[in-house]
C-alpha cells in the first residue's frame, strides 16, 4: 500500500478538493495541518518539500506532490477507480474545463496571499475586499451555470474533478455571503455532491483543528 501523508489547512479550498478526491477513491491518508494564518508554509522544513510553500501538498511514499490538480490527476493515474477524470477526449476536456473555471479563473483571485496584499498592502477595506471577492465567484459562476450540463453531478451520473472543486467554491461563496440565487443548478449539484460521505467527511469543519 502506498503511504499517503496530506499537507493541507483546514479551510484551503485547494486542500478540500485533494481531501473529496482521496475520500471519493476511498484511500487511507495521514493529514498534517499547515496553518496558513500561523504561516507554518513558510517554515524551513515545509520550504524543504515544497518550494512554492503552498497547501496542499501531497508525499507518496516519500514523494511530494504539490499543486491540487496535479495531485488529483496522480491520484487518478495512481488508484484508477472511480475516474475522476474521464479517459475519452472529449468528456476529459470538458471535466477539465469545468474543473478550471474554478481553479484557475475564480480562486487564485481569491486566495489568503492576494486577499492579504489587497488589505494589507494596497489598503483596500474590508468592503471593498468583499466586493472584490464577490465579483470573481460571479463571473465564473455564471459560465459555469451555463456549463453545467443536465447530470446530477458536474461529472455526470457521478462525482469527478469538476464537483471536487464546485463544493469548495460553493462553500467560500456562501462563507463571504455571496448570493447563489441565480445558480440553480450549481445549488442543486452542490446539494447532491453534499450527501455523499466522501464530501462530509472533507468539509472544513470535519477536519478544523480542535
């Protein structure tokens, strides 16, 4: 058996994607808690494994894996079943597609380093944050609304790679009360993904330190 120790803060959006695709697949994984706010990232031993000094990080038998669509893709080549990412070519590139609204349109907008910089750095207040964080969820939401297909899922009959990201982005929207209203049928999805076992048990507040 392969031994997996997962990297990850409870509330990383990234991390909660990479805890859906170990559950989904049903793995053992030892977690190890990085507190972004303590800034245990930066420290000399996590530098060691991960240059980037981002969560999550995933070691395989020794082996850091870092970035959580890498990890992901791995897992799937790793442990095949359930596919998360589709084999066929055309249904692997609109997982893919799905799967990027979010990750790479709506969250590094999004994410503690930029939302940091913006107060901290460039003064912007609190409201003006809000907006800001509201504005990116919105546009990408929309597309992915039109995206969505007819499925239960992003990924159709079940869960893929699209729906690890969608529940972690519903569940920022809904932290920085973002109104959902016009996203039916992402509510809908994340209401379905969120009565399978493998999503509850990756929920921050299944994993939030004590």
């Amino acid at each position: 058996m392969t031994q997996l120790v997962l990297h990850d803060y409870f509330r990383s959006s990234a991390s909660y994607r990479v805890r859906i695709a170990l559950n989904l697949k049903e793995l053992d994984y030892e977690r190890v808690e990085v507190s972004l706010i303590a800034g245990e990232q930066r420290s000399d031993a996590y530098l060691e494994l991960n240059a980037q000094g981002f969560v999550p990080m995933l070691v395989a038998d020794g082996e850091p894996i870092i970035q959580s669509m890498a990890i992901i893709d791995w897992l799937d080549r790793a442990f095949p079943e359930p596919r998360l990412i589709p084999e066929a070519a055309m249904p692997r590139a609109v997982a893919l597609a799905q799967a990027q609204v979010i990750a790479s349109d709506i969250h590094p907008l999004n994410n503690l380093r930029v939302l940091k910089y913006l107060t901290k750095d460039l003064g912007l207040n609190e409201q003006t944050k809000d907006r800001w964080i509201a504005r990116w969820i919105a546009e990408g939401f929309e597309a992915l609304e039109a995206m969505a297909g007819d499925g239960t899922y992003l990924g159709g009959d079940a869960p893929g790679i699209a729906d690890c990201c969608l529940v972690p982005q519903m569940y920022n929207a809904r932290r920085f009360e973002v109104p959902l209203d016009d996203y039916p049928r992402l509510v809908a999805i994340d209401t379905a993904c969120m009565e399978l076992g493998a999503f509850q048990k990756a929920h921050p507040d299944a994993v939030k330190p004590a």
